[in-house]
C-alpha cells in the first residue's frame, strides 16, 4: 500500500492508503476520496485546476515536466513546492509525502 497525506483547503489532514499499481493519478484518487477538486481539464496539464502544494516529503517525486512547469508558471499562486495533481502518478514516489489542495473547487 502506498501512504499519504491530503490537507484539505480548511488545514485538516486525512491520511490515504492506496493499493499499489492502481494505475491513477493524484488527481483522479482526491476526486474517487470526495476531495472538492475542480480538474477542469480532466488530466491533461492544461488548466491548473488541481494545483497541489507539497507540504512535507516529495523527494522522491518526479521532476516537474515543461507541460506542467507551463502551467504551473501562469498560477500567481504557484510556489517551488506546486505540483499538479493530475501530473503525479500514484506510485512508491508518493509515500510519505503530504499534499495541500491549492486548485479550484467544484
């Protein structure tokens, strides 16, 4: 199993368990956990909706690629520690690491 956590918009934060080799990203498995995530365009690093921020962790995550850095570099908000959720593969990368929801809502 894969372990991390999701820090909710209000600061609460719920720890997820995600069998591995599920084959979904961040920002399908916070959308299938009731997470209020707009994900406009549906996981093609285009919109910025599922804008995620690490908090803790993260070392092991994949670099940034130029279609998510496009992106992320519109978001006034965006910091060295955004990510979209949708560019994260749930996989041993992930574990341990926290995540705050930073995109849109429904």
């Amino acid at each position: 199993m894969i372990q991390f956590t999701i820090e909710d918009r209000t600061g609460e934060r719920q720890a997820l368990e995600i069998p591995e080799g599920i084959g979904l990203n961040l920002m399908e498995v916070l959308k299938a956990s009731e997470y209020s995530i707009l994900a406009t365009c549906g996981g093609m690093a285009l919109c910025a909706t599922c804008h995620v921020g690490v908090l803790e962790g993260g070392g092991n995550l994949p670099s940034v690629s130029d279609a998510e850095l496009d992106i992320l570099d519109t978001l006034p908000s965006a910091t060295s520690c955004s990510r979209l959720a949708c560019q994260l593969r749930v996989d041993e990368t992930l574990q341990g690491t926290t995540f705050k929801i930073l995109g849109e809502e429904e």
